[in-house]
C-alpha cells in the first residue's frame, strides 16, 4: 500500500469508527462543509443530501467500512487518494451480510486545524465481492 500522511491515515481511521458507531454525526465531522460526491450514474450529492441517506443506512443496517489503497498524492494541504472503498453491510434484523466494493477516488484538504477531510469522493462499482 503507498504511503501517505499519517494524518490521512487517522482519517480513514475515524471514518471507520464513526461508521461502525452508526455515527451520522461522526461522519460529518469529517467532510468539508463543500463536500460532494459524484457515485456513478447519479446526480451529485452534497453534505445535505448526505445526511438522509446516512441515517436511512444506519437504522437498517450496521456497515462495516475499509480503504483499501492504491496510491496517495499529497502536495500541500490538497491529497488524491484512490483505490477501494469496502463495506460490508449487515442487516440489523438479520439475514446474510452483503460486502461492496467501489472503486473510489477521493479529493481531501487540510483544514487551518492541520486535520485532514474529506472534500471530494467519486464513486465507480466494483466487481462483486
């Protein structure tokens, strides 16, 4: 896996967490207040769009969420992180957990706090898992 700033690193690990808790707000912490996110074949979707969508999957479901990466560009206080986003999704009334892959490519900044966010997330499916 390539390197990147540990700081990068801490981020991806707080989103874990923050998704394992089911942690709406947790996740929100983390993004931009201009994030968006561009998944294949639908329209945008900002932190307000986000929000529904969040809390919908949190009540049904408990998501555990991984990086898997391929390469990191840092310059500055701006990072491009790509490779694969992981998530197995396990229905919180039962029956058989799903695991998804996306392949994602991710902008992030630096905030003037010196923690990292994210700022930009473009989805593309994955093979099935």
């Amino acid at each position: 896996m390539p390197a990147a700033d540990l700081g990068i690193d801490e981020l991806y690990r707080t989103w874990r967490e923050a998704f394992g808790r089911g942690d709406v707000t947790g996740v929100l912490a983390l993004l931009t207040p201009d994030y968006t996110l561009w998944p294949a074949g639908m329209p945008l979707i900002g932190v307000d769009g986000l929000v529904p969508q969040l809390e919908a999957a949190f009540a049904a479901y408990a998501i555990d969420s991984t990086f898997d990466r391929v390469d990191c560009v840092v310059s500055g206080d701006v990072a491009i992180d790509c490779g694969w986003d992981v998530q197995v999704v396990r229905p919180k009334g039962g029956g058989q957990p799903l695991t998804r892959r996306q392949r994602v490519w991710v902008i992030l900044r630096r905030g003037h706090d010196g923690r990292w966010r994210f700022a930009r997330g473009i989805a593309q499916p994955g093979p099935a898992a």
